[in-house]
C-alpha cells in the first residue's frame, strides 16, 4: 500500500513489485486493499502534512570545475 500512495504506482506496478519479491498476488487484490486500507494510512499522516503557505527552504549545491 505505501508504493501504490506514496509513488502514485498502479495497481499492475504494484503487482510487478511484489511479484519481484516473490510475493503472488493479483492487482484486483491490491485495489481491495487500497479501498480498505487507504484511510488508515491517510488520517495518520494528515497532522504532518504541511498546508499551503509554510515555508521551505532549499540548500543551493553546486560543483565548482
């Protein structure tokens, strides 16, 4: 479930992923999942979010030749 949220992979990727670690299952399987599941992994992580308007910062890296 966190490849399909986090990374916006399909349902097929997902299969794929997994069918690489040995793990069978079908892609209907992870969208059931996803349809059950989704809300447990989403209301956790909604205090962390940050909202429209915080501010971030980016170090600048470059490499001088």
């Amino acid at each position: 479930m966190r490849w399909y949220l986090r990374y916006g992979l399909s349902y097929r990727d997902v299969e794929a992923l997994l069918g690489e670690r040995g793990i069978e299952v079908d892609h209907v399987t992870i969208y059931r999942w996803a349809q059950t599941f989704t809300s447990e992994f989403i209301d956790p992580a909604g205090p962390a979010r940050h909202g429209t308007g915080d501010r971030w910062f980016v170090d600048d890296t470059y490499i001088k030749a």
